[in-house]
C-alpha cells in the first residue's frame, strides 16, 4: 500500500544545483559564501535587519535566551500546544517555564493567560506561531511592553506567515525558525536566529561559537558558550529554499484550500482558523472535532493509518508530560488551561508534504468522511 505521508520537502535542481557547488567549492576562504547569501536572503524575506543561520531551531531559542540574558529561576511563559522544543531551552539557562493556555480558535497563546501568568519574576514571553498560523501579536506586544518583558518568536512551523502584513520572526525582540527536514523551508536539519537588534545580534553570534566574535582566530576565549553552526551545504540548499519560499508557501494554502473544500461540510469539525489579520502558511493541516463527538483520536489515526494515511496527533500540553511533573504546581495547569486540553484529546495534523496530491486529498477526505458521519 502506498502511504500518503504527513510532511515532506519539494525539491528542485535550484535546490541540487546550489548543493553541488557548495560541496565542490565552499570551502577555504569561500566557506562562509552560502551562510552570508541564505542570512540575507533569509533577513530581507522576513524583514528584519539580521539572522544568524544555526543547526536548528531548538538553539536558536537556547540561543536567544541566553543572548537576552535569561538566567536561574527566571519565569520564562510559554503556550501549552507546542512541541517540547519550545520549552526545554528555558530549562537549558536555568529559568522555570510557566505554561500557559492557548486561544481556541487560532491554538496560539491566549493574551488573556498570558497577562494572568506575569510574576515580578517574568523575564520573557516564547510565543508560538502553531501550524503556520499566527499569534495576536498586537495584544501580545503591548502586554509585554506594559509588564516589561521580552517577547521571543519561536516561529518554527510559520516561515512567510504575516500577521497584518508583517512576516512572522519580525515581531519579537528576537525570533527563531526550524529548517527541520518536516518544515515548508527546510536545510534537512536547520534554523535560523533573526532579530532587529544589532546587540543581541552580536550577542548571539559571539555565544553560538565558543564565545568568540565572527574571524576571531586568536582561542582566547572569554566566556564558555555553545557551538551552533550549520554547515555550507545545507546553508546553499537554505538559500535555494528561500528564494522559492513564495511557491513553496502557495503549495501549502493550495493543499490546505483542497482539504477546507471537501471537509466543509462535516458537522463538529473545524480546522486551521488564521484569525483575524493573519495570512496563515498552513505547516500543518489540522482538524479539531468537537467532544459531543466522543471519537478518540487514536482510534481516527489508526483507522486512517490502515489506509496508508499517516497522521500526527495534536501537540498534548506541556504540562501533561512526564518531563515537567517535578515543577511546583505543575497540577494546577489543566484546570487553568482547559482549552489546551480539550484540543490535545480532539485533533490531529493530516497528510501536508509539499508532494501531497489533490486526488490524495479526495482519498483522505472519504475516509475522514467515513469515520465522522458514522460517528
Ligand atoms: C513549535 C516548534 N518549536 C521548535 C521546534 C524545534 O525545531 P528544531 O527541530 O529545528 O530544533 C519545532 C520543531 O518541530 C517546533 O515545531
């Protein structure tokens, strides 16, 4: 049986092309030519004034946090539905995550919670651009300015989302993205740090190389930092990846405009909503079914699963995991964030590579059609 899978790049001979030269040719003193052309590519498509390309998005917040200069038992807020990747740097300096709920309709941050959840101890705010949907980015930002804290992006799932015509990554002090082999842009495994500020800019690059600033060869290091470089070869598929970033993103609206079309009309089922101002890039296709339906959502993956359609389920909250029991009050977080919880048992993310085909999509859609109008 043929599987559909759930994501998948679209590669070209721009891509392959500007692989072959890399490996052939960035080496010596052209070894940085790729990751100078994808950081600018990367920085002018976005809108802001630097990136710093990295191994993965995970470092680029580990990164950030750092730069910022967030240390031990700093609070640090985070959504709930998100992967763990959003999370876990708090922990790499120190800080203590605080999770928040998420907004039901757009599944990002709840500005409302958010607020709610500011200490004297809040030093930054990580929100999540879930899906390739955006954040209330207006609300987030004058919080954040009201209470003093530093806002940044994990826009890992959103490269050429925009929020009132504002790319996703512009928002925050700072913004981090994933390349993962999963992701629309994609380096095989990647990220990328941006920001319009030239001093945490500095900062960054000076942390992300054993604490030493961009041609320093003298090994006198200052500071013990981290070592989080991408090589050439994937910073030339990045830059290939970029300049299609446009097509790459119609793809996505087009397979999630197939979906909307053939899924419309099914009662107690809703999907990605962009909320208002928003241009979503659709990372994932996602379909949320409301309780009354009483459908367990690993009894849909496994029904679509005997089809050969793969799914995932929806991120479950932070907090619910085994990794975060130790934290104080860790209990308290699912009566506070209801709205996390009900989506972690009522949806899941459907076939959304880059390769999916729209007569795949009339095969997904039967069988989804299937498992609820029989429900
Ligand atoms: C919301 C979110 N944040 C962070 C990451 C981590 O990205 P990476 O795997 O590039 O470190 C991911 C990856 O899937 C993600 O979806």
């Amino acid at each position: 049986m043929k599987r559909i899978p759930i994501a998948g790049p679209w590669i070209t001979s721009l891509e392959i092309d500007y692989v072959n030269d890399a490996v052939a040719n960035a080496w010596y003193d052209n070894a940085n030519i790729y990751h100078f052309r994808f950081e600018k590519a990367f920085a002018d498509y976005v809108g802001v004034a630097h990136a710093v390309s990295l191994p993965s998005c995970t470092s680029g917040l580990h990164l950030a946090l750092a730069a910022l200069g967030v240390g031990i038992n700093d609070e640090v807020i985070v959504p709930e539905i998100t992967w763990i990747a959003t999370a876990a740097p708090i922990n790499y300096v120190g800080a203590i995550p605080v999770f928040v709920d998420v907004d039901p309709t757009t599944w990002c941050i709840c500005p409302d919670s958010l607020e709610a959840a500011i200490t004297p101890r809040t030093k930054a705010v990580i929100t999540v651009d879930l899906y390739g949907n955006m954040a209330d980015y207006d609300r987030i930002l004058a919080i954040a300015k009201k209470y003093n804290i530093r806002v940044i992006e994990d826009a890992a799932e959103a490269a050429g989302a925009r929020y009132k015509g504002k790319n996703a990554g512009s928002f925050g002090d700072v913004a981090a993205f994933s390349f993962h082999g999963s992701k629309t842009l994609t380096t095989g495994e990647g990220g990328m740090l941006v920001t319009h500020d030239r001093a945490l800019f500095d900062r960054a690059n000076f942390l992300r190389d054993h604490g030493r600033v961009p041609g320093d060869f003298s090994f006198e290091n200052s500071e013990v930092a981290f070592k989080y470089k991408m090589s050439s070869m994937q910073a030339a598929l990045g830059l290939a990846q970029t300049e299609r970033l446009d097509e790459l993103i119609q793809k996505k609206r087009a397979a999630f405009a197939w979906y909307r079309e053939r899924l419309s009309g099914i009662p107690g089922l809703t999907m990605n909503d962009p909320g208002l101002d928003v241009d979503a890039t659709y990372w994932m296709v996602s379909i949320v079914w409301n309780e009354s339906l009483r459908l367990n959502k690993k009894d849909v993956a496994n029904a679509l699963a005997q089809h050969g359609i793969d799914t995932r389920p929806f991120f479950s909250p932070l907090s619910s995991l085994g990794a975060y029991q130790h934290l104080p009050g860790i209990e308290a977080c699912r009566a506070r964030n209801p709205v996390s919880y009900r989506l972690r048992d009522c949806g899941i993310n459907l076939p959304s590579s880059l390769g999916l085909q729209e007569v795949e999509v009339d095969f997904v859609c039967e069988h989804l059609r299937q498992i609820f109008l029989k429900s």
